[in-house]
C-alpha cells in the first residue's frame, strides 16, 4: 500500500495560476504565487467579492476522538471532491498543519489515502510563512514585554503577572517552564516564563477571527499582555506593538489557496488550538470561499463537543455565519472502542461493542440536531473490515433518530468514493435550517458554561471555586460579560475525564481557571490540565524523516 | 526627502518572472515565484549551469565601521545598477536582513537612497521564509535534544556542557541566559540554556557554504551539539537529526532573486554574523551569479579586517572562488571619525581630521593588496558636505598607495551617479591578479590566529591562557587542525578594543574562547565580548512601525 506522502507525490497537479481561474473565475492578478501549486487570495480582491450572495457552509465534526482514528480531515477533503464529482461547485476550508506533530507522533494534517491536498510536504512543513509569522508577532510583542521593563518599566508591569507567553512551532517539553532574564543587569530582570505552541497563541486566535487587516490590528492592541502592580491590565497598545505586529502579519493575513489530488480548489489558513482556542480555520478562508462556492466544506478540531460548539458559539456568531448541514464522521472502530473494546481489538466484529459505543454518536447527532437546530449526516469513513452486520446495526440506529447515514469510501477511492455522500449532504443543505446559538450574548459568563455542560456535555452541572468565581465576576465588571466561553477540557471524553468513553452523564464540569483572550474576544474556561506545548515521543518522527540529492523528501506522513 | 521605503515604494517593478529571463536568460520554469516580485531559483537550474563559465567576482568591503555610516550594502546595488548602466551584464549578490536590527535601531538591509533592492518591506520582514525556515531546524534540533535526555539519555549527555542554543531573529535580551526544563519530571531536566539571534545560528554559517541538499545534510549531521559525561563529542547525526533539518531547509536552500530599483538582478540569500561566523551571503547564490552574470558583486560583514578577510579565507577557500577585484568604500565622515572627530562633528571639513583618520583606510588597502593579492579601488560615498579640499586630500593619499578613489553618488542619483566607479572596477578586473590566502591549511590553528593579528590586524602578537592552548591541541588531535579560523573581535577597531579608532598598533590580541563550527567547517576565535543575542532599545524600531487599511507599511528604516 502506498504511503500519504507517496500518493501525494504522485498527484497531477495543475498550476495554481491556472487551476483558481478555470475553476472559480478567481483572476489571476488576485493571486500571489507561492511556487507553481500553492498561492494567497489578495485582500483587495476579497474586499471585492463582498456583494456576491453566499454558497452553502457544510461543517465536518466527528465523535469523541480515539486513538482508533476518525479520518475528519480525510473526510472534509473527499466531501469536498465529491461534491465536485457529482457537478457542484464546492470548495474546501482547512487548517493549516502544525510542524508540532508532523515532528512529533501524530503526523501531517492533508488528509489521507486518496482524499489529500497538495502539495503535501510544503503544506506540512513551512507552508506560505504564515505560522512563522505568527510565531515572530507573538515574539516580539513578548520582547517588548522585557525590554519595557528593562529600560524602567513605566507602565509598572508586576513580573509575576504577565501572562504573554513565548512560542514556537515545534513540541519542546523543555521550554514549557523556564526562568527568563538571568545573568546579570545587563539581561533584564529574572522572571518566571514559559512557551507554547504556536497554534496556542492568541495572536493566532485572533488572525482567525478577523476580517481585515484594520480588524487585524485593533485587536492585536486589546491583547492583555499583564497587570502592572497597582492591578491594571496592561495590553498590546500600550506597549505601541500592534502596528508593527500586523506589519509582520501582512502577507500571512491573506488566505492560502491549494488543490485537492483531484485538482479542487481548497483554502487552508489558520490553526487555532482547538483546546484553549476555537479550532478552526480563518474567518476570512470561510468567508472568501462562500463567495467563491456553491458549496464549502470545513471542519473543527475534536469532537463535536468542542469542536462544532466552538464554530457554531464563536466562530459562526462572531462572523455572522449560518451552516447549511453538519456532516458527523465515525468509524466502525472508533465507536467499538467507545464501547469498551481496546484499540487492538477494534478490527474484530464486535455488535455488542459497537452499540454501547453508539451512544457517543448518538449524542453528539442529538447536540447537532437539537442544541443547535441543524441538519445532520453521518459519514462512516469505510474500512474493509467493517462487516454487513455492524453497518447495519450502525443505520438503523441512526434511522431511529432520523439521521442518515452513509458510507464513504474517499481514502480509498476519491471523490467517487463519497458521491453518496455528497449527495446526502445537497439533500440535507434543503432541509429547514433552524440554527441557533446555544446560549446569547446576554447570559452570564457562567451561565453560559452551565449551558455547554449541561446540554452539550451531559453533565449534571458545574463547580468552581470562590476565586474563579470571583474571575467570573471581575471579567463582567470590566465589560466581558458579552463574550462568548471557549471551553479547555480534554477532547476525549464528554466529561472532563478523559478514560470515561461512550456518553457519561452525573458529571460536574470542573471549572480550574478562567482566562481573558481580549483579542480574540472569548474568555478560555480551563476545565482539567490543558497543554499548550507538547513534548515529543521515545521515537519522534523527525528521526524518520529524510530527503534526497535530489529534494524528494521521505518519511512525512 | 523621500524616505528609503518610500522610494521604494515608488520604484517601477517588473514582473520577476519577466525579468529574470529578459535580462540573465533565467528560463521561467526554473524560478519558483513569492509573489510577483520575489523567485527562487530551482536547484536543479542551478545544477545545469555546472560548467558554465564564471563571470568576475568583485568584493565590496569597507573601512573599520564607524557610527557615522559607510554605506557598503548601499554601494554594492549602486555597482551594480551602475555596470549595467555602462551596458555590462552584471548580478548583485547580497545578505538577508534579519529582523533584529529591523525592529531594533539600525533598521533593514535592502541598501538606501537610490540604491535599493526591492520590495523593500518584504525584504525586510519575512522575504521568503528562509531565516524561519533556519531557525525551524535549529530548534528543531534543541528539542531532540532536551527529549533525548528526557527519555532516558541513552548518549549520556552532560546537561552543563550542552553547547546548542535554540535561537529567534528578534533582539530579546531577556533570552541570552535562562533556565529550561523546570516544572518536575514532566517537564525534563532542568539546565542552564541560551537563545542566540538567528544570523548566530551555525545553521545558518553551514547554509550559506554548501552546494546542494546533499553536502548541507552531511554538515548538519557533523554539527557538535555537546558532549557526553565522558568527554565524547554528541553529533546532531546521533540524534537522527540531519535528515529532517534539510527537509525543512529544501525550499530556503534555492537562492532568492529580486531586482533593484533599476530593475537589475540580485540574489539575496542567507546572512551570517559576521562575528563568530563568515558574514556574506551563500556560496549557492555568489556561485550562481557567477553564473549568470558577467560581473558580480557582492559584500562582506564590517570592515575588511573582519568581512573582507573572512569573505576571502573562509568562504573563497571552500567554494574555490577567486575575486577579480575589491572595493574599499569609506565616507569623509567616517574617516574624520577615525581621525577622531566626534560624530556630532563629522560634518565640518577637517583636513587634520581626515589626515589622521585615512591611517585606518591605507592599512585596509595594503591588506587586500598586500595580504591577498587582490587589485583594489576606493569608492567614496560620496555627501554634499565632502569639501573639494577632503576629496583632494583624499585622492593624493590614495594616489601614493597606487591605488585610484572615486566618489559615488548612487546614493542620490543610482546607477548612472556610480558609473565613474563602474568603469575603474572593469578596468581593475583586467589588470593582473595575484590573489592567495593568508595562511595555508596546514598551519596550526595558532599559527593561522597569529598570522591574522599580525598581518590584517596589525598586532604584535597574540596570547591565551593554558586552557585555550589546550582546546587549540585538542582539535588538532580531533583532526581539526586543517580549518580556517573565524575571529570573534569587536569590528569597530583593528585591535580588540572598540576604542582605538584609525590603525592601531603594538597591540595584543587576546584570544578568550575556543569553538568548533565543525558542521559549517571553521574554528571560531574569541577576541572579547560577542554578543550573539542584541538587546532592544529604549525606543525600538517596532513602536514606529505601522499598517494602514490597504496594506500599506510605514515606519521601516
């Protein structure tokens, strides 16, 4: 069987100056090439499509993922080049891949098997710049940060209060606590410190939040960076960082544009942790494509808990956005071992298995369906060794509920593979829509927390202690009551308990901590131990990566 | 008047994509386009011009810098906007700016006035990815570091001698020293560390001195990361790193092509400190040039006690290049700076001044006559408050040296106000070359240390203490010995102290520190404090800097 990447090598790519004008009238002096197959969308040409009525929005989200492996990426792109198949115009949103894991242990972020966008090994590895841009915004707001303090700290920033962190794109255990500012006067003053990932920055939050470069830099100012001793917040304006941090971001702000191995058109842009940030693509990829497409489809990090609630609750209503269908991606194996079955025993015919984990999906289908009021599809990624009986059990339980469910086989046989799902989704795209938000603006700050935990999550209810509480009620004093909540807990569990699989309920949600994104415009509800820098495996899979005389690189997947 | 960035701004570009082929007969299919305006040029092009005939090399130094300004980038794009004026055939070959000095006092490095490369902005901000993609690897080999011990430390490293640095092309002060790894056992072993500026990063130093993907992965794996509790040295090629370092530098690797604002080629590709590495742009793209071009000019870091000597002993030994031709460029105000005038008064004639100052000019000239060999020209950037009387004295110093000076007004009028030094380089490029090095391989690494004092540096000699003797005996007995040396010593001064403007003698140089670049192939020399990590000012360049609605940048210097 051929690797991802070998597959991806092997694509007939069409250059991009050629392919976005024959396949979406995009002019070619709206494109800024990036090599042959990789390019970005102008931002004046985006301003100009801001009349044209939208295409469809088509949302992937999946159940609770597992170490079995759902595909939703694989889905979104084989979707994408269904609907494409079957005669519809329909473009692709994603999100750009973090080299944290393609150095790490999960790998790339293209997609798989015959459902890839190309070119692969520069959209895994340095792509168009845009994370390393990101990166240098969030670096040099943080040197500022020191040098302030250093040339006599006239805003009077409390050292033990900033909360501005460092990043890098990379998984580097070592750098995720550190003290900062040693060796003498001539360094600075010491502080206690600490790096990300850069997907975790805010700076990224809000690069995929904002609809122009204007919006760009007003928020980058509104970042809280610390307090000063007397317990002011101090932010990025004061600091006079954000006119050259969006300097910086300039070029990266405009949406990338690559194809699919079928020669489709796909934007990929942003990458927000879906953790500690809303874990979706950029605003302005989304926004562009509903101008370009009949059809587009997207996705959101995790599972349809975190995932779909944040690009519904955030990104939806910050953007202004209605979805048309949400299409819901499981495997056979994937919901066994939400049925109690351990990951080397998910190949093996396992009904009784297979409807405890039902429960899992059914939730997520009922939270789709009812929370939100959307029309929903699941997609089962086919591998062969799905057996008659287990499809079966899988349709009629999701007939009982009124939803469709499909059979997709895009990894292995492309767009064609997924026509009946394509169709499924055009179908539902004419179904009333009854989208609504799960909570308003209005509610309180943990008002709406209880609503995600209690109606998303199955929980009982939430607790928190006096000084989150107290968080709570300072944020709404200071104006943020109006935001919206973006949940940090594990994405493995509805619960914030990663071990307990299938749809737990009499839970509490845990509330530990509470964080202001000023910038990004959502307030981060920590619920469990977060990570926001990896570390890397026994076996990175950096030691497996290799390249050639002549360029051809191996070992990515 | 106009700013650089508005000249800039200004300039009348043409296509790349038109003008690489139009004026060096580039073919289209080998460039890889960044936009309109920036390509890089394919590897596999630049492998089929193997036995092409070389065109002329010419050296653009200068004398001891001053803070009253040289302007050597400034005159290397005036050359060569000038050798086209005259209707030579002629390439400019430059550094990449790091963002250190964009952000931090001194501003870009795209040249100035009318002599500039452009686009200007992106020149200076992110150009093509390179320095990220730099840094990417260089950090990429910290964290397999850090996870290596963290896993059990299989190669035994000593966590205090460590000598890799993770490193970010921002002046962050705050990062030179600091403590990594703290936090508990999750976090690793806590240790001492360092983040350098980019341009520091022997990363860097390998990229700019090897031929192809191949050599650079044979560099990579060869770079001493540290060494074990026994004393053994640790190679990144024991952490498997190498492979996966030159992926993420495939792309870098192709030098850039841009043009300046007379629309001639120039090839802006990587940028060493010229401190503790060689400071000049890639052998790929100066092999390149020579190429494609009939002349090529190029510049070295600081002064050509420093730039010019390293250009010469380190790079031309390795890439096998020999220069037809230096120029030294000085300014008026720079030499009565020498002769020790204060900056504030640099402006007002002073024949006594610039007597005592030339001293520092005549020894530069005898070193690149008389310690290489080389045939040399003087140009004099030339300002409207250089009095005839100055240009006269000038002149007739020069004069008794053999050696002709020519004023150069590119800066206020480009090309056709350098045409006078244009016509003095061709001239010189014929006259007869005796170029060599200043030492041979197989003296000891001592010897080489000693002969540069004496001979560039005009010292009496040099001296170390015993433990210095000892790494000095130590490479050697590693089988070191045959490498060129790199001194690390203040470029403000002949000597190692920045004090003593003019020419200096009777001096000792004292060497402090030894390290081994043995992926990049040289022996770093340490002469004094080297900062590898700058500090922001007090008002950083990054406060002035901004972005307006439609992408316009102001504020870059």
């Amino acid at each position: 069987m051929r690797s991802d990447l070998a597959i991806a090598q092997a694509a007939n790519k069409t250059p991009i100056l050629k392919l976005a004008p024959a396949k979406a009238d995009i002019p070619e002096d709206a494109l800024e090439p990036f090599g042959r197959y990789k390019a970005k969308l102008s931002l004046d040409y985006i301003r100009s499509l801001q009349n044209r009525p939208n295409g469809k929005l088509i949302l992937v989200t999946a159940i609770s993922p597992t170490p079995a492996g759902e595909g939703k990426t694989t889905t979104t792109v084989g979707l994408g080049d269904a609907l494409n198949h079957i005669g519809k115009r329909a473009m692709i949103c994603l999100r750009e891949p973090s080299l944290g894991p393609v150095f790490g242990m999960k790998g790339g972020a293209a997609g798989g098997g015959m459902a890839q966008v190309v070119p692969m090994e520069d959209i895994n590895l340095h792509f168009t710049g845009d994370f390393n841009a990101i990166a240098l915004a969030n670096n040099l707001l943080a040197a500022l940060i020191d040098n302030h303090i250093h040339h006599g700290n006239k805003l009077q920033f409390d050292v033990r209060r900033i909360t501005w962190r460092r990043v890098v794109d990379l998984n580097d255990r070592a750098l995720r606590q550190i003290v900062v500012g040693l060796g003498g006067t001539a360094n600075g003053f010491p502080r206690e410190d600490h790096f990300d990932i850069v997907v975790a920055s805010e700076v990224m939050a809000i690069f995929c939040l904002v609809n122009n470069l204007q919006d760009l830099k007003e928020r980058l100012g509104d970042i809280v960076v610390g307090h000063s001793l007397s317990g002011k917040p101090i932010r990025a304006r004061d600091l006079q960082a954000q006119g050259a941090m969006a300097a910086l971001l300039k070029e990266a702000l405009a949406p990338n544009i690559v194809q699919t191995l079928e020669n489709n058109l796909a934007l990929v842009h942003g990458g927000p942790f879906a953790n500690i940030a809303h874990g979706c693509n950029s605003v302005l990829a989304t926004s562009t494509a509903l101008k370009l497409a009949d059809y587009v489809v997207t996705e959101a990090g995790f599972g349809a808990d975190l995932g779909a609630e944040k690009f519904l609750d955030i990104k939806c209503r910050k953007a202004g956005l209605t979805p048309s269908a949400v299409v819901l991606v499981a495997t056979v194996r994937a919901l066994k071992y939400h049925g109690g079955v351990e990951v080397k025993d998910v190949g093996v015919e396992n009904l009784k298995a297979l409807r405890a984990g039902l429960v899992n999906l059914e939730r997520h289908i009922h939270n789709i369906q009812h929370n939100f009021g959307l029309p929903c599809v699941v997609a089962i990624n086919h591998r062969t060794e799905d057996t008659p009986a287990e499809i079966a059990l899988l349709k009629s339980t999701a007939a009982a509920l009124g939803v469709e469910v499909v059979l997709a086989e895009h990894w292995a046989k492309g767009g064609p593979g997924a026509a009946d799902l394509a169709h499924a989704v055009v179908k539902l795209c004419e179904q009333p829509n009854h989208f609504k938000f799960l909570y308003e603006d209005d509610a309180s700050l943990l008002e709406k927390v209880g609503t995600i935990a209690i109606k998303t999550y199955g929980a009982d209810g939430i607790s928190c202690d006096a000084k989150v509480r107290a968080q709570f009620a300072q944020l709404e004093a200071d104006g943020y009551g109006h935001l919206p909540v973006c949940i940090a807990k594990t994405q493995y569990s509805f619960s914030s308990d990663a071990k307990l699989r299938g749809a737990p309920s009499g839970h509490t949600l845990v509330i530990r901590e509470v964080r202001l994104a000023a910038g990004a415009g959502f307030v981060v509800v920590v619920c469990g131990d977060i990570m926001t820098m990896p570390g890397l495996p026994v076996i990175p899979a950096a030691n497996g990566i290799d390249i050639n005389e002549n360029g051809e690189i191996t070992g990515l997947s």
